[in-house]
C-alpha cells in the first residue's frame, strides 16, 4: 500500500427523512470498492500475485478524495432532480484499522421538504395535437400533490413525442415540449407546472416562420434494389405492385411480394415510426440483404406528405458456412463439425435452400470407457424455409405483416454408431410459424416424420425390456404445438419472464384408419406394424417457465419451472410398463443444463438405483434457482440450487390384473414419495462473457441422492469425490 493512502473498503449511505432508498443513490458513487467473491476480494488477490496476473485481477480502489467529493455533489444533483431542491450530502472517511490504509466512506444525506405539484396545464394551440391527445394518446396526467420530478417530467417528454411520432408526426421531438415552473404564486414548496407544445420553424426564403405541428401521411413507397455488382449501372426495372413502386435491376431476379409482404407501412397511411422499425426488423430477418436503408422526405417543406425510400442491397445468391467445436461435459468428451451450403432466393420469392453436413465423434465415459472414440455420428439434411405459409392457394394479404410468416419443409438422415447400439433415423417434416408480437410466437408442426432402423444393439445394454422398445424399430408419425412468450429485452428491464408450452400427438388420425382398413400385421404382444415396423402412439405435453429478477447490471435471480408428460397409449404396448414411448420422446435428467449436481443419464426414474448406461422415463419434474453476479469485468459467478427426478406413472397392463408398480415400485410417482424421490444439488459456477457468447463451468455438488439406500441419502457437502464439473456454453436457463 502507498505510503498515505488507504484502500477502499466500504461506502455507506445514511438517509435521515422518508422519501429516497440508498440504492438509489448507490450507483452514483463514483468508487466502489473491490469485487468480492464469498466475501472475498479475490480479484484483488490475483493481482497482488503480479506478472501477467495484473491483467485478469483487478487493481486495488484506493480512496480518493476529490471522487468523493464529486459523488456527493451528483447525489445532490440527483435529489434536486428527483424534487428535494434543499437537499445537501457531505461525505465522511472513517478509518477501519489501526493502521489507518483501510477506509469507509460515509455520505450522510439530508432531503428537506421536497416540492410537489400545485397544478398541471397544457399550453397548446394546435388543433391537431389536441385532436391527439383527445382522440388517440390521451391527455397526460400529472397529479397534485405528486414530486416536481425533472427525471419523470423528461420521460413524459419522450413518452408524448414517441406516441406522436407512431400516429403520424414525422419530425415530432421531445425538443418541442417545454415546461414552466411557477413557485412564486403557488404555496410553499409547491410548484405550478405548464407544459409547452412549442411550433416548429420553417425556413421561408431568408427567414424563418414558424407553423403548428401536424401530422404526414405516406404519399408513396420507392423500394429501390440494388445492383450486386458495383460496376454494374444498369437502368432499374419499374414495377408497381399492391401499390408500391419497385425499381428492380437486371441482375435481381425477386418477386415484387418478397418485399411488398415485409413492409408494414403503405401508401396512403399516416407515419408510424414503430411501423418502420417492424418493417427494418422484417426485411433483416429475411437473410437476403447485406444492407438496409429507410428514409422518409417530405414532398415540400409545407406538406403534409412523405415519399419513403427503402433501399436493399442483396446478398450473394450463395453461401458457404463451416462450424467445429468440442464438447467437454459429464460423462462425455467429443468433438463435432458441419458444413452448409445455402442458396438464397431459390425460387424467386426468398425461398432459402440449405444442405447440410454434420458429423460427431465422441467418448461416452458412462460406463468407463476410457479408450477412444466410441461414438460416431454422421448425418446430412435438406431443408428449405419460405417467408410466407406453404399452403395451396395463394395467401397474398390474407395475414398482417407483422406475424411474419414462416414455413420450414426437411428431410435428413442420422445415422448413429456407440458402443451399446448401432441405427439409423430417417426424419421428414413440415412446420409453420409465426409472431403474434415481438414477445408471443407460434409453431405447428404439421407433419413429424422420423422411421428409425436398428441394426444392433449390445445385449447388456438391451437388459431391460423398456430400452429394449426404446431402441427397436420404430415409426413416428407426429403433430405439435409451441407457444413460445418471451419477455426478454436487451436493454435493462427490472425483470422478465419466458414461457414454452407444448402439444405433441403421435399415431393419430391416419395411421389407426390404416390400421383398420388393411388390417396390419401385429406382433406376439398384439403391436401393429406399418413398413415391417410399429408406429408410436402418445400424446405429450411441456411447460417450461423461467423467471428472471435483474437487480442492477451486475446481479440477477433466475428461477425455473420445468414439467414433462408424455402418454403412451395403444399401439405403444408394454408388458411391464404398460405402454412406453419411444426412446426419443422420453426424458432424461441431470447434466449441464438442468441438475447439475448429477451427470446426464444417471438419476431416476424415481428411487431405483439407475443401474442402467441410459436411464429415462416419460415424467420429468425440475425446478431450479440461480443468483448470477458479476466478480470482475467479463467474469461472471453463479450459486444454484437444483431439484427435480423423472418418474413412470402407474397405470393398469393391459390382459392382466397388474399395475406397473407391481413391477417396478420404485420407479413411480405418487403423493406419498414424491418429496422423497426428489434428487437435490447445489453449487457455483464461473462464467467467461465474450458478449456474443458465454463459456461456463459449473461444480455440482449433490445434497440428496433419491438412489441411495433409505437413512444414507442426504450427502455432505464436504464430500468432494461426489461433486461434479459440468462444462458448457450459455446460460443453463
């Protein structure tokens, strides 16, 4: 330590009266003390080792006076802001040892009476803007008796001139609301205050004259595409369509719709600007432009109508990309790569075409194998996505522009070689989706397709009969629903909330006609079969809910909510299970992303000791918590707390007088186990944020193991050899 210095330890905000908390005030100091990790500076620690670790701890916050100094005069500033116009803060350091290098600040804050509003007035002489405020934003409110707040009065500023510029005020700017503060004629510490709708000038000749405020409507739309090439200066092709004006090059093959369906604004509509925003959202989510540009002009300087120009520059028809990465997680050691092809445009109406080529080799360690490569997966698929529903008749203005319409046609083939089997998964499908808002969307899934050829499996791995129908020869034929809410927003927002719920029937409709119609050959256990195969029959639902609570930039709690149920039934015969799904369409727990304390694969169903390499069942409960901080700069930290376990549900054999917990009492949920049966975890994770991506490590530490005889259940946590690293990229939630 600096001889005559002191290091930072502490500040204290001490508020005498009502009105204000610290934590608002917290921000604004200037020095905030070292980063702590469990009470502990240990990124002060890293660079006292000095060398290169100076670079990645962080330098010790010594106190400075004249920081201090400034804190407190942008607190007071702040008060004076907020009402409190008598406020005052003086700071204090306070010496926490002998020694006297370790201090506490102290800003010690005094509001006074704050001043509050008298009355509210509006000064306006525009028809128009009255016609608004009466007719479609409605007149702001500002009560008596409420804070003479300048933060909240400059929100309202930017509220009023926002919801104007969405209802046709084009050149509409906070700068043309002003607000008069009388506390001469009003009672002490009161405040009249009249709010200004200034006219806005107009350049006439050599002067300027000003004119009241009105709103523009939109005469006509240029969509202007540009040449790929830049030597290439071609005259533009003009075309109208549905009322737009198209100048399209020689070079540019697009049908006028790609643009016309993206574009959420029209001739003959007042400006919006939130209409602009969608539409340059609308024409990036396309991926056929490398370059977006909206502009709007006035026909003259006194009109009340706009010209809009957009102006689009294509991407290349064709693209290739590459991809490789490892995987380094619990029970897994991998390293994977793909290779796509795309073709933009293919038919003309921004149909995209892709091929891709995937491949993965991996080491499964869950039973101990520790040589090589183990696992092979290669496959390959072609898909092609259409900016608009794939349907047979032309929906052409049928749908509002802003649900984005999706249609997404596939078809792939895996093929898969680990050491407990070897097959093959044919996979077709037809989906559609679209946007209710930018915070609700929706997907069906006309049509799931996937046949699956088993070529062998190991007899071990084959030991029980539910892995045994898992890995058979299957055919799924399947429908799903998704709604998908999402509240999350880059920006900073106090907390957020995301929801997915899903449907999924299988086995349905046309396959049980068939059935009945030819008559399909079944198997000893009375199993219908199409193609040499059984087909699948369940229906399954999903609710996944996460919660999130942002405290400030720096710390956040994520909650979790996770429920999966899956219904065999029919065709999805089983001796001892009753009926069983097919391996893809049951669940698993433990891993990176959901118990963390547990490596994937290895808890459940319910109590039994899973025994087995693979272990899933078609219930699955999680719940999880997580406190996120940041330690210093781009390193994050987490502390997590996980619950959850999958389960079978009892249900009657079909040609006996048997249940399923007459055979596997311990793999069931009930209402007297299901506490029990809940595996328990904790830990903490450290984070590495790169800003378009996030690599993590979090160590799992188990505090109630579900599988563990009854009274050995609950494990220390102190008993390292059970804790668990669970690599990973992302946040698990």
């Amino acid at each position: 330590m600096p001889d005559g210095q002191a290091l930072l330890k502490k500040n204290t905000i001490q508020i005498k009266e009502k009105g204000v908390e610290s934590a608002e005030l917290e921000p604004i100091i200037k020095q905030q003390p070292n980063t702590r990790l469990l009470f502990l500076p240990l990124s002060l620690y890293v660079y006292n080792w000095g060398g290169l670790f100076k670079k990645i701890g962080e330098a010790p916050v010594l106190y400075n006076e004249s920081e201090a100094y400034r804190s407190s005069q942008q607190m007071q500033l702040y008060l004076f802001n907020k009402g409190f116009f008598s406020a005052q803060v003086v700071h204090e350091k306070k010496f926490k040892n002998k020694r006297q290098n370790k201090v506490e600040v102290i800003y010690r804050v005094t509001l006074n009476e704050p001043y509050t509003v008298y009355d509210f007035s509006i000064n306006n002489s525009s028809e128009a803007i009255d016609s608004m405020f009466a007719n479609v934003v409605g007149y702001p409110t500002i009560k008596p008796g409420s804070l003479l707040d300048v933060n909240s009065l400059d929100q309202l500023r930017e509220k009023i001139s926002r919801d104007f510029r969405n209802n046709g005020f084009y050149d509409f700017t906070k700068d043309f609301i002003t607000f008069d503060i009388d506390t001469i004629s009003t009672p002490p510490r009161q405040a009249s205050l009249r709010m200004n709708i200034l006219p806005k000038p107009i350049k006439d000749g050599d002067s300027v004259r000003y004119v009241s405020l009105y709103p523009y409507k939109i005469q006509n739309v240029q969509i202007h595409l540009l040449p790929r090439r830049a030597e290439l200066r071609t005259s533009p092709t003009e075309i109208k369509h549905r009322g737009y004006d198209l100048y399209i090059y020689q070079d540019n093959i697009f049908h006028p719709r790609v643009f016309t369906d993206a574009i959420e604004f029209q001739p003959g509509m007042y400006y919006s600007e939130n209409r602009v925003r969608e539409t340059f959202r609308h024409l990036n989510n396309l991926k056929l432009f490398t370059g977006t540009e909206i502009n709007f002009r006035p026909k003259d300087p006194l009109s009340d109508l706009l010209t809009a120009e957009i102006r689009l520059s294509p991407e290349s028809r064709q693209g290739i990309s590459l991809s490789a990465e490892g995987s380094i997680s619990s029970g897994q050691r991998g390293v994977s790569g793909s290779v796509s092809w795309l073709n933009r445009n293919t038919f003309g109406k921004g149909e995209i075409f892709s091929l891709s080529l995937t491949g993965l080799l991996e080491v499964q360690l869950s039973q101990g194998q520790t040589g090589g490569f183990n696992t092979l997966e290669i496959g390959a698929e072609a898909a092609i996505t259409f900016p608009r529903f794939l349907l047979p008749f032309n929906t052409e203005g049928l749908l509002p522009k802003r649900m984005e319409p999706r249609s997404r046609l596939s078809t792939g083939i895996i093929r898969q070689q680990r050491f407990q089997f070897d097959r093959v998964v044919y996979r077709a499908g037809l989906n559609y989706q679209w946007k209710e808002s930018t915070q609700k969307t929706h997907q069906i899934d006309l049509l799931e397709l996937n046949y699956i050829r088993l070529f062998k499996i190991d007899p071990d791995f084959a030991q029980s009969a539910f892995l045994l129908f898992g890995f058979r020869d299957n055919f799924i034929a399947a429908s799903r629903y998704t709604y998908t809410y999402n509240s999350q927003k880059p920006s900073y927002q106090p907390k957020a909330l995301f929801f997915r719920g899903l449907i999924e029937l299988a086995g349905t409709g046309f396959l049980p006609l068939i059935d009945a119609l030819f008559d399909l050959p079944t198997d000893a256990n009375n199993v219908s079969k199409l193609f040499g195969v059984a087909y699948a029959q369940y229906v399954k639902f999903e609710a996944d809910i996460r919660r999130y609570y942002y405290f400030n930039k720096n710390n956040s709690l994520a909650l979790r909510l996770f429920a999966g149920y899956t219904r065999p039934y029919g065709n999805s015969f089983d001796t001892t299970y009753a009926f069983q799904a097919p391996f893809e369409k049951r669940y698993f727990i433990g891993g990176a992303n959901d118990l963390r304390a547990f490596r994937a694969f290895s808890i459940g169903p319910g109590t039994s000791p899973a025994s087995l390499p693979i272990n899933t069942a078609p219930i699955k409960l999680l719940t999880s918590l997580e406190y996120r901080f940041t330690v210093y700069k781009a390193f994050k930290s987490a502390l997590f707390l996980d619950a959850g376990n999958i389960f079978y549900e009892n249900l009657p054999i079909r040609g006996t007088d048997k249940m399923v917990k007459d055979y596997h009492p311990d793999q069931i949920i009930t209402t007297n186990n299901f506490f029990s049966s809940l595996a328990l975890g904790t830990g903490v994770g450290l984070r590495y944020d790169f800003d378009f991506f996030i690599i993590r490590v979090d160590v799992g530490i188990p505090l109630y193991n579900p599988a563990f005889a009854s009274g050995e259940r609950w494990i220390s946590p102190t008993e390292v050899k059970y804790w668990v690293f669970q690599p990973g990229l992302g946040f698990p939630f």
